[in-house]
C-alpha cells in the first residue's frame, strides 16, 4: 500500500509539473518596443527627389491597399489585404496623380506578386510606376512632365488670381485726401 501511495504521489508530481510548465510557457512575455525608420535609404531618395520634382504635391509612403481600393466581397478583399504601396502622389485636391513602387533590388520578391499589385492597382483605374531601385531625377521628370505642367499651370493662374484679387482690395482701401 505505501507503494502503492508513493507511485501515485510520484505520478502526481510529474504531471503537475508537465501542467506548470505548459501554463507558464502559454504567458508569453512582450518583447520590448523600439523605434525604427520610417524609410529605408532608397524611399527615402526616392521620396527627397519626388518632392524636389513635385514642391506642391502631396507625398504618401507606405499605403495600404485598403486605403486605395474597396470592393463588396470579402474574398477579393484577401487578395489585397496587406499589399502596401510604397509612396502615392497626390495634387493639390488630393486626387491621385500617381501609385509608384520600387522594387528593391537586393530582396527577393517575387515577380507574380509584383504584377498582382499592379494589375490590382491598374484595374481600379491607377496609374502605376514601377522602377528598379532609386529613381533617376531624370525619369521622374519624364514620368511627372505633363501631372507637373498641370499643377504648375493651376498654381500659376491661381497665383495671379489671388494677387489680382489682392491689387483691388489695396487699391480700396487707400485714401486720398
């Protein structure tokens, strides 16, 4: 009987220590939180040379398709659910003019999903450009002459505008006497 009593004490003890240990490893610990970059070296030339092309557009990196597209069904929704564009530009009524995507040459991705992003893009009416690495100022300005022709005549006449509209009001409020 004293056998009997210590096997099952013994049993007792292992699988309550088996049952700790399971329930100690389920209450994982958060690992600490720490900052990081909110671009890597070539979005952030990208996005410096984007800027220095289009002063007066507006510059969004990492965008969610989410935030690009929306459709009614569920399953087609998966399909974009985490694709992130790298920078979207928008004019000054924040239309989008452009989806523009590097493609980084030092990961490996994947050239199917690349075509899937774009086609996805594409066929909610975006325009998408895809470059190999940093953008050269050149191609930029090739990609962006007639979107920067547009908003630079708007600003222009807008400009002359408010400076017409400006020369009345001064000249108003003079007095002559």
């Amino acid at each position: 009987m004293d056998l009997m009593f210590l096997a099952t004490l013994t049993i007792l003890a292992v699988v309550s220590m088996i049952a700790y240990k399971g329930l100690k490893n389920k209450q994982k610990l958060d690992s600490a939180l720490r900052q990081r970059a909110v671009f890597n070296s070539n979005e952030l030339i990208t996005y410096a040379r984007i800027k220095e092309i289009l002063p007066t557009a507006n510059i969004l990196a990492h965008v969610s398709f989410d935030a690009l597209l929306t459709t009614k069904y569920l399953h087609t929704r998966r399909k974009y659910q985490k694709m992130f564009a790298d920078f979207v530009v928008l004019d000054q009524e924040f239309k989008v003019m452009a989806v523009i995507t590097l493609d980084d040459p030092n990961a490996m991705k994947w050239i199917n999903t690349d075509r899937n992003q774009d086609t996805l893009l594409e066929m909610a009416g975006y325009r998408v450009i895809r470059y190999q690495g940093v953008p050269e100022y050149q191609q930029l300005r090739e990609d962006f002459m007639q979107d920067y022709a547009n908003i630079h005549d708007t600003f222009t006449t807008q400009a002359t505008v408010n400076l017409d509209a400006y020369a009345e009001r001064l000249a108003r409020s003079r007095v002559y006497g």
